[in-house]
C-alpha cells in the first residue's frame, strides 16, 4: 500500500489528468444515454426556431450577470480593507471568470489574470488570496440561497432518476439550507476574522454579508434565466425546478474539474429539468454560444486591441492597462486558439448544410472538397495543440498557428462554404497578428510541455467531436462500404474518414513525443533525481549561494550519510563543482574525493569554482593548484544603519527614487508563478537593452521553475512593476541575498539603489545577521613585483579591464554600503590545465558562445563572466 501510494504521489499529476478524462468519459457517456431518443434533426430546428427576441433577452441576462460577478471582487476587495476603483475590480472579474468559465483550470488561466491586475493595482500575493477566498465563498452560499430557495417554493417532488424526494423532504431540504445559511452568516458576522492555511482572513459583518449574498443570487439567477429564455413554450411553474438542476449542474461542474464543465454540466441539466429535451439541448447548445463563446471572444478582442495600441498618449487614456493587457493576451489567445482548433473538429463532425454544398458542387471537384474536409479537421486538430506554445508566448507557436488559422478559413469555405468558421479563423488570426509583439520567446516548438491540463482539454476537445458525429449520424447504419463511399452529400463517411485522420495524427504526435530523446542521465552515483534529499540538506546551509541547487542546470553528489551534497557539471573534459559542498563539514572531504575518482575514470580535470578559505585546506590536500579569483560583499545586518555618513550616497539615492514614487513588495514565492509573464517582458526588456544574454550555472538565469521557488522583490511606481529580484534566504536566518535583477528601461533613477536599500531594511528586520551582494571577480588582488604571473594578470585587468568589464565600477558600486569582503578562490589542475579549466567555466556560464567565449580568450578572467551584472 505505501508503495502504491508513493508511485501515486511521483504520478500526482498524470494521475489526475487521468482522473479528469475519465470523467470527461463518463460525462459524455451519459449525455449520450440521455439523448438517445433525440435525433440530430430536432436539435437544429430546435436552434433554428430560436427567435431574434429570444436570443437578445439572452443576451441581456449574459451582460447582467456578468455585471454581477464584477461585484464579487469589489465588495471582498472592501471586506479585507483594500479597496479598489470598481473599473480594476470589473477587468480582474470579467476576465477571470471569462477564462475560467470557458476552460476551467481556474488557478491556472482565472486565477492568473486576477493576480495579474491585483498586482499592478498595488495588492500583494496574501491580498490577492484573500480576494479569492472571499469570493468564492461568496459564490458558494448564493448557490446555497438559490438552491435552498428553489426546494422551498417548488410544487411538488424532485426525481432524480436514482433518487427521488417527495413534496415535504424537498421543502424540508431546503428550508435546512437555508437555516444553514442563516446561522453561517451570523456567525462570520459576529466574528472579526479567522485563521486559514496560516492566513487572517478577514469576515464580512451582517451588512456585507446581506450585499454579497445578494450579488451571488443575482449572478445565477440571470445567469439560469439566460438559459432559460433560451427554452421555447417554458412555463413558469417549472422555474424553480429548472433553477434547481442549473445550480446543481454548475457545482458538479466545478467539482469534477472538467474544462468549462462541457459535457458534465449538459448531462446534469438534461437529467434533472424538467420539459422536452430535445429543446433543453438545443437550448444549452445555444446558451454555450452566449454565455460562455461569446465573453471570451469579447475579452480577447478588448485585450488584443489594448495590446495593438502602442503609442504613449493612447497608452495613458486607457489608464495603465497596457502591461495588463500584455500579460494576459497570450492566455487569452491560446484559449480562443484552442476553442477554434475544436470549431473545427466539431464542425467536421456535423452534416454540411446541403443548399451550400449544391453551390460549392458547381465550382469545386468532389475529390478537392473530400480532401479539404479532412484537411480542416486536421488543422483543428494542430491547432489544440500548439494551443500550450502560445500560452508560453513560443513565436514558433505563434508562426505557425497564424498560417494554419488562415488555412483553416480557406478550408472551411472549400469544404462547405462554411463561412461563419473562415470568418472566426480569420478574425483570430487578425487578433494574433495585432499582438505578435507578446510572443518573443524564440524556445524550440518540439521542447513545449504538455501538462496535465492541456492534456484533459484536449481529450475533451476531441471527445466532443467523437461524440458529436455519434450523436448526428446515429440513425445511419454502420457498413464497411461506408469508408469507401463519396458523394456530395455523404457527410457520415466524411465524419469517419476525417475522424480516423486526426485520430492517426494524435497517436503519431503522442507516439513521437514518446519517443522524444531525453535529457542526458547523470554518472553513477551523481544524482539529479533525488530532490527531497537535496531539499531537507539545503534547508540547513547558513549559506544563500546553496540555492543555486535550484537553477535546474546541474548534477548533484550527495554524501553517504546523506547529510551534504555537492554540485557540479560537466563542460568540455572539465568537472566544475560549484562553490563549497553543501551540508554537514564532517561529509565534504568524502563528496570532494568521490568527485575527483569520478573526473580521473572520465579522464577529466577537476576545478573547484567560487570555494571560500574552508575549503583550502581540502583542496591543497587533493593536490590542486589555488587561485584567488575575487571577493564577495557581505553586509553586517546586526549593525547596518542608513541614516550614518559611510552610507550618504546611497541613502540620497534611495530617497531620490522614493520621490519618484518607488516602493518596495515582497512576493511570496507561492504566488509567484502568477506575475511570471509581466516579469518577464521586463526580462527580456532589460536583456536587449544591455545586449546581454542569459547565463547560468553559477548564477540563475530567468527560468520559471526556479524563479518559483523564492520570493520576488518588487519595485513599484503608481503600480507597476519598474524592477525585480529574487530572494534567497537561509531558513536559520544566517543569511540573505538576492539573484537574478532586472528592471525597466524607464524605471526612476536610482531604482536598483532603492532596491538594495529596502531589502537590507527589509531583511535585518525579520532577524537576517548578513546581507551578501555578490561577488567582483579579481577583486583584492595584488599584483605585486613577487607575485606569480597570473596575479599580476588579474590586478592588471582589474584596472584596467574596463572595456572587457567594469571591475572597478563593480566594486566602487558595492562599496557604497559598507561591506565585509571575503575571499573567494578557484582550484584545479596545475599549469596549463587551469588556464583550459577556467575557459571550460567561461562556457558553461555563457553557454559556451559569444560573451562567454570572448572572455575564455582572455583567461583567467573568464569567470568574470558571472558577475552581478545588474550592477
């Protein structure tokens, strides 16, 4: 059993997306046991009966119960005693909830885009989560009220096939939910707060709580009433009933995790309300259209056009949404792109209207409208999956999705004059094309990852198709002859052949990912597997530089004992071990001993990269060369103090940013994730500004999952995001620091100042005793008439190397807050060797090209390459 259950956590992920196809499985399984008396016919004249006024009252209910949900976040907003303009309170709802309600996933696509506005609007992670709570509480006891009401008033029982309520239970239930809710709101009246996952969370009092309760009823009920108008000949009396199995199918939906709740929350309505339910599906057909594609689309198009607006005096005007807007695109495009990839699988899947295809007979050859049939669903098919690489803002993706949206149109009118699909292509690729600024990531298309998510949608994208050409073509016997069969009007054997074709393109896709080369395996006994060992070790290192066990591009060593580990790469023939072991000293000689053997049987050099004076005496042991390669700046927290004369010029320039209308917020790395995107196009602003790119090992780069594992520093003007780093500190207080910087070009002067400042601040009052800033490669070395050569090679370049590298400025910049300087060295082999070792280090930094190989050239300052550049 703890075997099973140990395989089940390693799985957690795989094992849900599981979870949710089956239920997806399940779902269209009983929607098709609870049409199966319904025919393909009845539904579209079903929907074709819908009049202009039915559609437009729909349409009115939409709007006001989307008005509604802005209201969630504004009255929680007011609650937790940050409030807000309701126009930022409206654009984190509506757009929240709009990709929430189409794809689900609500952490990842509704959850983000709150966070996302939140932040620029001057809210920190707790607030944000606050937000969350309160609103979906509030969402939970309108379904209460709605629910416990409905059983109240309804004449009658409930028959929910397996069970069935008489009159007295269902009014018995409903008064119970009602009391319920009743005694729940006075208590969270009367309380001022409470503790949640180590959160204070602050209540509504009996007021709030009556305007929250009420905003909730109003939101589901116009939201049951847009689909409600949308029934033909409904009587009223049935209304709360119906009401009933609306409330029901949205919590079913939710608590299943089924994307957008399709198929799940059909089959629950069409089980439970009452009427005819060939026009209850034709109506949930349409109500999909209204209430759910059509905010989406509205969404997407007001974001793109944010985006495509570039000029500044429009940029003020829409009041500091662009960065929003930015940020969000990307996610809105992939779920309008992913929705469009299954427009068209679904539409290859229904019959053609026949007076089209006469038309299209007369200008086209069959065998051209058979290929272009199978080509459109094709192209749906591709289309959900580069949906992720948008998402990831992949241009590739982007490229490629552009070209297959217009092919999808071009296909769509030669395949049955399908003109309303070409033109929602078209309009898509427009959209796409307006914000092609957002997709800059230049990531190999073939290394997108599809996670457990994307993996559920598309199955359910795919399923629904599958289900669809069941459903439509069920009275059309099944025979052989069908495949071979084609006829202007033969739309089963299209459906199957079309079917059969994405069917071979999806197998061959996952086929091929399987079979994907995978990353290189560490040596035996080099571990990078063993992450909870890794983790529990660095949990007890006083040192910050430890964390750079987390940048995802090394191998680890962890001792017998498993009490300390080492890290390291491979470049060239060199074996480059990272800074001092990590853990228990009693266990370093075994890891350094163990390492060395490993290079000798590989026939590689060993260098010891970035070691403090501790590890002298270990390495001079092994037999290697010592060279000193700079010094690190490391604040005293016990004693710092801004207001003292060593410190006036920082402080002057961290006042002058002040003004300026800079502040400092710090992120909890758990909401982290949620700010990535806007982070980084500050990233890569920063990166083409100073011609740099990224580099690595000995310092991180701008990574997701390991940007996530810290805390995020902030520095805010009129909230907006001017600069970043992330926090690195130790869990015994020993130590804190920072990483990967980056800020605006536009940020205040004196920004990154007023960063330093703040967090030194920030850290000596949560107990840190030191503050290191890094490193200044060839720092304190003296090139003296006795020195060895390499000495005086580095003090050489360290005053004069300033068009290699501000050695100089770096330190002179670092000095201004009064550190402690400690040594730091590099050991190797002797002679010639070091010189190839530390050219080695110079391309594992770099990434073995350009700045970094400009630099190996001049060894041995190529480890100047990893120094602070934000400096």
């Amino acid at each position: 059993m703890t075997a099973l259950v140990a395989l089940l956590s390693r799985h957690r992920r795989l094992v849900e997306a599981g979870a949710v196809v089956v239920v997806i499985a399940l779902g269209f399984a009983a929607l098709n046991a609870l049409t199966h008396e319904i025919r393909y016919s009845q539904v579209r004249a079903a929907v074709h009966a819908l009049s202009p006024g039915q559609i437009a009252l729909s349409l009115a209910l939409t709007a006001a119960s989307y008005l509604a949900l802005t209201f969630y976040d504004y009255l929680a907003l007011r609650t937790i005693g940050r409030p807000l303009p309701w126009r930022t309170a409206a654009l984190a709802s509506f757009t929240s909830y709009t990709l929430s309600h189409n794809l689900g996933l609500s952490l990842l696509t509704g959850g983000s885009a709150r966070y996302r506005i939140y932040v620029g609007a001057g809210l920190d992670g707790p607030d944000v989560a606050k937000v969350v709570m309160l609103a979906a509480g509030n969402f939970w006891a309108g379904v209460l009220a709605v629910s416990g009401a409905a059983m109240l008033v309804h004449r009658g029982g409930l028959d929910f096939g397996a069970v069935v309520l008489g009159a007295r239970t269902t009014h018995a239930i409903g008064a119970a939910m009602l009391a319920l809710l009743g005694a729940a709101a006075f208590a969270v009246g009367r309380a001022r707060q409470m503790a949640l996952g180590g959160l204070r969370l602050p209540l509504p009092s009996l007021r709030e709580i009556g305007m929250q309760v009420g905003v909730s009823v109003t939101d589901l009920a116009c939201a049951g009433a847009a689909l409600f108008v949308l029934l033909p000949g409904a009587d009223p009396a049935q209304l709360p009933a119906f009401v009933l199995a609306y409330a029901l199918g949205i919590v079913v939906a939710l608590v299943t995790h089924v994307p957008g709740g399709l198929g799940v929350f059909e089959a629950v309505v069409l089980a439970v309300a009452p009427g005819d339910r060939a026009h209850l599906f034709a109506g949930l057909i349409a109500y999909r259209l209204v209430y759910y594609l059509l905010p989406l689309a509205l969404a997407a198009l007001l974001l793109a056009w944010r985006e495509g607006t570039r000029s500044r005096r429009v940029a003020r005007l829409v009041g500091g949404v662009q960065s929003v807007a930015t940020g969000l695109s990307p996610l809105l495009l992939a779920s309008s792109t992913f929705l469009g990839g299954a427009m068209l699988l679904l539409s290859g899947s229904l019959p053609a209207i026949h007076a089209r295809m006469g038309l299209l007979a007369d200008v086209m050859p069959l065998p051209f409208i058979e290929a272009s049939h199978i080509a459109a669903s094709l192209v749906g098919t591709a289309l959900l999956l580069l949906a992720p690489g948008l998402y990831r803002r992949l241009d590739g993706a982007f490229l490629a999705t552009r070209l297959l949206l217009v092919a999808g149109a071009v296909f769509s009118l030669t395949k049955g004059i399908d003109y309303e699909e070409a033109i929602a292509c078209l309009a898509l690729a427009g959209l796409l094309q307006l914000t092609r600024g957002a997709f800059y990531r230049r990531t190999a298309l073939t290394e997108t990852p599809l996670t457990a998510g994307w993996v559920a949608a598309v199955a359910m994208a795919t399923g629904l198709a599958l289900w669809a050409g069941l459903f439509a073509y069920r009275h059309v016997p099944y025979d052989d002859d069908l495949w071979w069969k084609f006829a202007l009007r033969a739309d089963a054997p299209r459906y199957l052949r079309a079917a059969l074709a994405c069917g071979v393109f999806l197998a061959g896709f996952a086929v091929w990912r399987l079979f994907a080369p995978g990353a290189a395996r560490a040596d035996r006994g080099a571990t990078t597997q063993d992450g909870p060992a890794i983790r529990a070790i660095l949990a007890t290192s006083p040192r910050t530089e430890a964390m750079l066990a987390l940048t995802g591009d090394k191998r680890f060593l962890v001792s017998a004992a498993r009490d300390a580990f080492l890290m390291y790469q491979v470049k060239g023939t060199s074996w480059v071990v990272m800074g001092d072991p990590v853990g228990a000293e009693g266990s370093w000689g075994e890891l350094l001993w163990t390492i060395r053997d490993m290079s000798h049987r590989q026939q590689g050099r060993l260098v010891l990269y970035e070691i403090s004076a501790a590890m002298l005496d270990l390495a001079i042991g092994m037999g290697l060369q010592i060279v000193k390669y700079g010094e690190e700046a490391v604040v005293d927290l016990t004693t710092f103090e801004l207001e003292t004369p060593p410190l006036r010029s920082i402080r002057k320039s961290e006042r002058t940013a002040a003004r300026a209308g800079a502040r400092l917020r710090v992120v909890p790395a758990a909401a982290v994730p949620v700010i990535l995107d806007e982070l980084e196009a500050i990233s890569d602003e920063w990166m083409a500004a100073k011609g740099q790119r990224e580099k690595g090992f000995s310092l991180g780069a701008f990574d997701r999952d390991y940007l996530s594992n810290f805390d995020m520093a902030l520095v805010m003007v009129e909230d907006r995001i001017v600069a970043f780093a992330n926090v690195w500190r130790t869990d015994d207080l020993s130590e804190a620091s920072v990483d990967l910087m980056r800020h605006r070009e536009d940020a205040p002067r004196g920004t990154m100042d007023f960063l330093f400042t703040n967090l030194l601040l920030w850290a000596k009052a949560r107990g840190y005793r030191r503050f290191t800033l890094g490193m200044v490669p060839l720092s304190g070395i003296e090139g003296g008439h006795l020195a060895p050569a390499w000495a005086k090679a580095a003090a050489l370049v360290f005053r004069h190397g300033e068009r290699f590298y501000g050695f100089r400025g770096l330190r002179g910049y670092k000095e201004k807050f009064a550190p402690r300087w400690e040594s730091r060295y590099v050991a190797g082999p002797h002679g010639i060797g070091l010189l190839q070792g530390l050219h080695d280090v110079s391309r594992l930094i770099g990434g073995g090209g350009g700045a970094g190989e400009a630099a190996g050239r001049i060894a041995p300052v190529a480890v100047a390459t990893d120094a602070m550049v934000t400096a």
